[in-house]
C-alpha cells in the first residue's frame, strides 16, 4: 500500500508542478521581438476582421495561396487584425515611411495576424503586413514559417536547454514567447530570466525553435516590456 501511496503522491507533484510550468503561459508575441526596421504595429489601431471587404479578402487569400499552398492557407485562423493610415501615422512620435516591394509609398497598411499549428498542436501566430487593396506589402513575409512539416522542438525542452547553457543559463524561467525572428529568419522560443531582481536589466536567451541553437543571449532594460498580450 506504501508503494502505492508514494507513487501516487509523486505523480501529483508531477501534475502539480506541470500545471505551474511556465510553458502553460506561452504569449505569441511582444513588441521587443521586431526589429527597429519593422513596422510599429503597437501602434495600429485594430480592426473588425469581418469589416474587410469581401475583394480585399480574397484578394489575399490568392496572395496567400501564391507564396504557400491552398493546404496551408485552409489550415490559417484570424486572430487579430490592425490597421496604420496616414491620420494614424501623423500623429505618432516617429511617423514611418511605408514602401511596398517596389519601393512605392503607401500611406495605408493592415496587419494581420494569423494562427496556424506545428506537429505536437503546439500554436504559433505571425503577422503579414498587406495593403489596402489586399496585395502583400512585402513578398517573402513567409519565409520561416511556412514549412509546417518541420518538427519544432517544444517548450520544456527550450527550457532545459536554456537552464544548461554554460555561458548564461537561465536559473529561473519567467515569461515565454515563440515569434518570427525577422533578423534570423526563423521562428524561436524567447525565454525571460525571472530570478534578477537586481541591476536594471533582465536577461533573455533566444532559441531557434528547429533545432535548439542558442541564438542570442541578451539583455533587456526592465520597464521596456510591453507585450501585446491582446492577440492570445
């Protein structure tokens, strides 16, 4: 009965213990994720989807199907959607100049962020910048992310590997993102040192979700976290 009992109580620690596992708390995406060059997406306002007209929609659902595949596109699920027009753009701080792959103004651009699933159902969501009439803004928006056949390595693994990193292990895991990495061309696991609570920065490994190379090892100024936590 002792045996029992012991394994018993093991297996609900280990429940236990999962259940408050930081990668029951993944967030998609954080504005210290894109790069400087990327647009300000924290500042579009957002958009009923259901308000896009039908002739944008399908105008990007051709786009989409042209750099991907009917399969990938079918398999897509709008989370949000945002918008940047010129009165916007006036009145932001730094107003951002916005070309299109030919190098043409616009002065209107929605970003949508999708939802899709790797192998193991785990969630990953992406944004594509498009223009007004449903074009692409850029071509190659796709590039890291549409090979859904690839097998992402999961969280708790990203986790092991950045607690054994000899050169700056994370010794208490705080919040987890996993986001397209514009300047590594790969979508990552971004790991947040919880345990420094002191000095004015908080320490970040970044990890390529495909194969587990530590990419970055960094330091982020405390207080600069904002996350867009709205498109869970």
């Amino acid at each position: 009965m002792k045996p029992f009992l012991n394994t018993l109580l093991f297996c609900l620690s280990i429940g236990f213990s999962q259940a408050q596992s930081p990668c029951d708390k993944i967030k998609y995406l954080d504005k210290l994720a894109m790069a400087p060059s990327e647009l300000p997406v924290q500042d579009f306002k957002v958009f009923d989807y259901n308000q896009v007209p039908d002739s944008v929609k399908a105008r990007l659902q051709s786009e989409i199907i042209k750099e991907t595949s009917a399969a990938f596109f079918k398999e897509l699920k709008v989370k949000t959607v945002k918008y940047l027009d010129s009165a916007i753009n006036s009145t932001l701080f730094t107003p951002v100049v916005i070309l299109d792959n030919d190098n043409n103004p616009v002065d209107f651009v929605y970003a949508i962020f999708y939802e899709m699933k790797f192998k193991g159902e785990i969630p990953f969501v992406f944004k594509l910048e498009v223009k007004q009439n449903g074009e692409l803004l850029k071509k190659g928006q796709f590039e890291g992310i549409v090979n859904q056949k690839k097998k992402i390595i999961p969280c708790v693994k990203a986790l092991s590997i950045a607690a054994t990193d000899k050169e700056a292990p994370i010794t208490k895991p705080g919040e987890i993102y996993i986001y397209y990495n514009q300047t590594y061309k790969t979508i990552v696991w971004q790991i947040m040192e919880a345990g420094n609570t002191t000095g004015d920065s908080q320490h970040v490994t970044v990890i390529n979700v495909f194969d587990g190379e530590i990419l970055e090892r960094n330091e982020f100024l405390k207080g600069m976290q904002e996350f867009d936590n709205d498109l869970r």
